[in-house]
C-alpha cells in the first residue's frame, strides 16, 4: 500500500464487537480509504447472517458511521458453492472501480485467514486484518477503555448457557466466561451487536425482545457468514445456538 495515497478498500462489517474495533484502527490509518462497509444478510428474514439482528439495526449502525452500506443478500443456509458465486459478482463491480483491498475483524483463525485471501485473490483484491494475533484479551480491555458498548446477541450453547444471551459484554460478562471460553468468542462462542463507539454519531437506542434457541446441522460445506459454521470438524450432532431479538426504538 501506498502511504501517499490511500488504498481504496471495502470493510467487511457484522456488526459486532471486533468488526467495530477493526474499523476504529482502519479508520486512522493512512493507508487505507474505506468505500463502503459489506454485510452478509439473509435476504429471507432480513437479518445480519452471522447473528440475526435486524436490518434496520445495521442500517442504523452505518448511519452512524456515515459511511455507505453494501449487502450480500444470501439464502438462509448457502454452500460454500453459492456463497464464493455470490461474493464474487458482488465484489466484482468494487474491484472495477478499483477497490484493492478488503479488511476483516479476523483474530487468529489461520483456515479462516487463507480461505479469505485465496477468494479474495481470485478477483485481485488483497485481505487486511488490522487485529491479527493480537491477545484477545488485550483486544477487549482496549474494547471496554476505548468506551465501546455492545450487547451478546448470540450464544452457542456448546460453549455458553442462555443466561449469557441478551448481556452486556462489559467486565461482568467477562469475569462470568467459563474456562476455556475465547475472551472475544473467535470460536463460535458468541457475537455481539455494538451500539455506541467512538466513532458514532450518537448511541443506537434499543429493546431487548425474545431470547429463542435454533440448532443447525454442523456441514463442512456451510459457508463462513452462518452461524453453523465452525472451525471445528462436522459432528454427528444439531448445534444450538440462543439468539436475542433486538427491538429497534
């Protein structure tokens, strides 16, 4: 990248804590010139892919952010197949315009990480991940110092009772982790939704609705944007996942 002239890039945004920290570091760097934010939605429902909160919330955050918002609208449970398909013909007018990179929230998922720069090299784009090997839990001190706010949305009950879904992920949140439990939930653990960064022009207001559980059937061939999609090998078994419906006020 060239310091002198910032690269074009889109930021690829779900909404939740580490995507919000990613942008605030691609934010004040020079290198990089962000065009548009890109999220996955599940064009039945519309809801954010990855934790179900409703458009109109992540419409509410990009507002905020002042920046324009791009959807990869996708079926409820894409394959790999039709998810790389749909990426690549939506990436495709943004690399015309000259758009070079895309930037992710990714921590320290290796398969994740080349997986996403091999799709991304197949349309000559280049992948930045601004929180890359970073500790996680220095990742979420600087998260709560930074004055970030964000509630848990989605919880894998493999790894989390009900009880955490619908929380704030505050200092009490991460006294209650259970061992072995990533700090930020790079596993699947959990997402969140922020609503108030540094960044935003104002808090987002919201209620707290029903608190639901779903199960998924574990596949390989699920693509990255679901939550049933998991670094781990496909078991035998439905994944269950509790999800808090977020209200918009």
């Amino acid at each position: 990248m060239n310091a002198a002239q910032p690269a074009p890039a889109i930021f690829n945004w779900s909404g939740g804590k580490d995507s919000a920290l990613a942008l605030y570091h691609t934010l004040r760097t020079t290198q990089l010139r962000i065009e548009t934010l890109f999220t996955s939605v599940n064009s039945q429902y519309q809801r954010v892919s990855m934790h179900g909160v409703r458009r109109e919330l992540l419409e509410a955050q990009t507002q905020r952010i002042g920046l324009p918002l791009t959807t990869l609208e996708l079926p409820e449970t894409p394959s790999m197949t039709e998810y790389d398909d749909l990426m690549r013909a939506a990436l495709a007018p943004w690399q015309a315009r000259g758009v070079s990179h895309a930037v992710f929230g990714d921590i320290y998922l290796e398969d994740l990480r080349r997986y996403r720069e091999e799709q991304l090299a197949k349309v000559g784009m280049q992948a930045v991940f601004p929180l890359w090997q970073r500790p996680t839990a220095d990742i979420l001190r600087e998260y709560l110092d930074l004055g970030f706010r964000a509630v848990v949305v989605c919880v894998n009950e493999k790894y989390l009772d009900a009880s955490f879904c619908g929380r704030l992920l505050d200092e009490d949140f991460l006294r209650d982790l259970p061992a072995g439990v990533d700090a930020c939930g790079e596993n699947g653990e959990y997402h969140s939704f922020v609503f108030d960064t540094p960044y935003f022009s104002s808090p987002i207001s919201f209620q707290r609705g029903d608190i639901v559980r779903r199960t998924y059937q574990p596949a390989a061939s699920t693509s990255p944007d679901s939550d049933e999609a998991a670094p781990s090998a496909p078991s035998p078994f439905d994944t269950g996942f509790w999800y808090c419906d977020l209200l918009p006020q």
